[in-house]
C-alpha cells in the first residue's frame, strides 16, 4: 500500500492539517493532484466515473460500470 | 402576499402565460411559509402543460480546461488559477460515454468543449465523435460548443444535431460581473440563431453568484423571451481557484423558490436540474425540487465535477412515479 504524501484536492502535504473538507470534496470531484508528487493530473470525468493520469505515477480511476 | 399565487394559478396554470419579471421578483421574495404552496403550484403547472414524464439527459466534457473566456465561476478558464488540466477526450471514450447514458434510460447526450467558439479542429472531431454514436447507439445528441457563426450553425444543424446548449448564464444587468470576455449580446445572438435553425435551443444559466433577487427574475424573464426548449439551471459550485471560488452556497429554500419562478415564468419549458443542485439542494431539497417545477435532470457526473449516482435518481424518479421520456427520434 502506498503512503499518500500529498492531498489529490487540494495538493498540500496530507500531514499539513486534516484535510477533513478535502476528503469532504472528494466525495463530490476527483483528485486534482497527484498523492505522490503533487503535480496537477489530466483528469477526465465520465457520466459514470473518472479517470486521472499523473505523468510521473501513472494512472487512476473511480470503478465504471 | 398570497395574491401572486392567486395571480399564478389564474395567469400560468389557467391560462399558460408565463410571469411577468415584476412577478416573478414577487414570488422569488415570498415568505418560507408560503413555499409548500409555490412549489405545489409549480407543479400543477409542469404537469398540465408538460405532461408528467421527466427528461434524463448524461453530458460530456469533449475539450476540458484551457478556456479564453474568464467566466468567473468555471474552473475551465485559462485565465485563473483553478487545478483543473486540459484534455480532449478521444472518440472511443466519447462513445462509451454515450452508451453509458443510453443505458441509464437517458435520451439526450450533450456534448461540451470548454472553448469561446468552435474551430474546424473541434467542429470535425463532433462531426467524427457524432457519426461514431450514431453507429453505436441510440440517443439524440446535443452540443456545447460556445458562440457560433452561421456556418457553424448550419454544419451543426446537418451533422444532425439535435438540441444546442448556450446558456446565458446571467441577467443582462449582472452579466458583467460574471463575464467580461465576451457580451451577453454575442450570447443572444447565438441562440437566437440556433433557435432559427430548427435545432431545439436548450439556454438557461447560473443563479447563486451574487445576483440580486430582481436580477434572477430578470434572467427567468429573458429566458422566456428566448423561448428556449430547454432551460438547464445551475446552481453555483463555488470552485477552487475561481473569482467566484470563496461565495456562499446559496440557500436551499432561495433555489426552491427560484425553481418555482422559472417554472412559473416558463410554464411550457423543459425545466432541468443541471450542476449544483447536489451541494445547493441535497437529497431531501432535490426531491422537493423535482415536485416545484423540474421535469428534467441531468444524470451521473457533470463536466469537472460527480454528481449523484445515476441509480439515485432513477430510484427517485420510480418512487415519484415520474415515467421517464422515451426516445423519439422524430427530427
């Protein structure tokens, strides 16, 4: 399992305060940034789901249909 | 203050004849206790001049991000500092996403760029992405693709779409402080094109943004006069990086009564819930929503942002006992 470095809503480091309306957010949009590195993804959401690439760490996305 | 529902039932239910801006200033300022009874109204009015049947419609982001424009409550503008990335979504993905809405019962897929108009890149990647849905399933296509020539309007028209979303998204009065890239005279006369076309104009806009109640009734007013088939009204998500990133979410018994007032002032319209209204109106407010007027809604996920799950709302609309609108392809 990978430690999460950075917050995928907001892009700070996770362990800089708590987050709480970050993942609050993330119930409602996908991550933005990268949990790994904090670079801005190439995310592209579905009726049904989403997808984001960060270039260094690859590729997520919600389940689909 | 009971007379403008009084006013209402005789001028819009008996009659058909939408509010006037004055009234509808009247009715977006009437008292919570009055609610149950504007929504209720509203209601009577979508269901005899509408019928019962409610709309479900998926939408799709072609071109994300990287706008020129600087609507100031679009994370999609190139002008502010907003997380969001542009991307082109490939045809492949276009269709799946198309087959996804087709399976949810939906019959109308909109497709959306972020950009001020379109370019031949963009029009001939509709063009393609459009013959590919068309081959792959069954479901009326819109589009969303910003300020228009003539040309285009006409291209549009013969790749066979069938309804164009531009939305004015303010009053006239307020539209400068939302945008100032562009006017909301280049916005008219977009859909009044589109409107001549023979493509069904779907225009509708934002409340939320600061605008004053005489200025949301000014924008139901000017709706109206468009005539639009479809009126898609937002409710603002305040986002990130935006001007508008740090406003207030607006008050849920305020998009109620606006519900309410849109219906009141287009009785005839197809009057769907778009973006926001998940943050605005939560569960409870949304339902309420969907018996003050609404009779369309845009299922799943919007352009940056999730919405509720597809199956919540279908599961609503079940237990409502609002049949669902079949495909008619008749154009």
């Amino acid at each position: 399992m990978t430690t999460l470095v950075y917050c995928g809503h907001c892009g700070r480091e996770a362990i800089d305060g708590n987050h709480d309306d970050c993942r609050q957010a993330l119930t409602m949009e996908p991550p933005r940034y990268c949990d790994q590195c904090r670079r801005r993804m190439i995310v592209q959401v579905h009726p049904m789901g989403w997808s984001a690439r960060c270039s260094v760490h690859g590729g997520l996305s919600s389940e689909r249909p | 203050m009971n007379d403008i529902l009084e006013v209402a039932r005789e001028q819009v239910l008996e009659r058909g004849i939408g509010l006037s801006q004055e009234q509808l200033v009247e009715v977006l300022r009437s008292p919570d206790e009055m609610l149950d009874d504007l929504l209720a109204l509203a209601h009577e009015v979508r269901v005899k001049w509408c019928g019962e049947e409610v709309e479900v419609e998926g939408i799709i982001s072609l071109k994300t991000g990287g706008c020129p424009e600087d609507c100031h409550f679009c994370s999609q503008s190139g002008q502010f500092t907003s997380p969001v990335r542009a991307v082109w979504l490939n045809i492949p993905e276009l269709v799946a996403a198309a087959k996804e809405t087709a399976a949810t019962g939906a019959t109308e897929f909109c497709i959306v760029a972020a950009v001020r108009g379109p370019d031949a890149r963009l029009m001939s990647q509709v063009k393609a992405g459009i013959e590919a849905i068309n081959a792959a399933v069954e479901i009326n296509i819109a589009c969303s693709l910003g300020m228009l020539t003539q040309e285009q309007v006409d291209e549009l028209k013969a790749m066979g779409v069938h309804r164009y979303n531009h939305n004015l998204e303010s009053a006239r009065s307020y539209f400068g402080d939302v945008v100032t890239t562009h006017s909301f005279e280049e916005r008219w006369a977009t859909c009044l094109m589109v409107r001549e076309s023979g493509m069904e104009l779907c225009c509708g806009g934002l409340v939320g943004m600061g605008e004053s109640l005489e200025q949301r009734a000014e924008l139901a007013a000017q709706l109206a006069e468009l005539e639009p088939h479809e009126v898609p009204l937002n409710f603002l998500n305040p986002r990130p990086g935006t001007p508008f990133g740090d406003m207030e979410i607006m008050a849920g018994k305020d998009a109620l009564r606006t519900i309410a007032a849109f219906r009141l002032a287009m009785p005839r319209t197809v009057l769907r819930y778009a973006g926001g209204r998940e943050l605005t109106l939560g569960d409870l407010g949304t339902r309420e929503g969907l018996l003050g007027g609404i009779n369309a809604v845009i299922v799943g996920n919007y352009l940056t942002t999730l919405g509720r799950p597809a199956t919540a709302d279908l599961d609503l609309l079940a237990d409502l006992k609002m049949p669902v609108k079949e495909l008619q392809k008749t154009l």
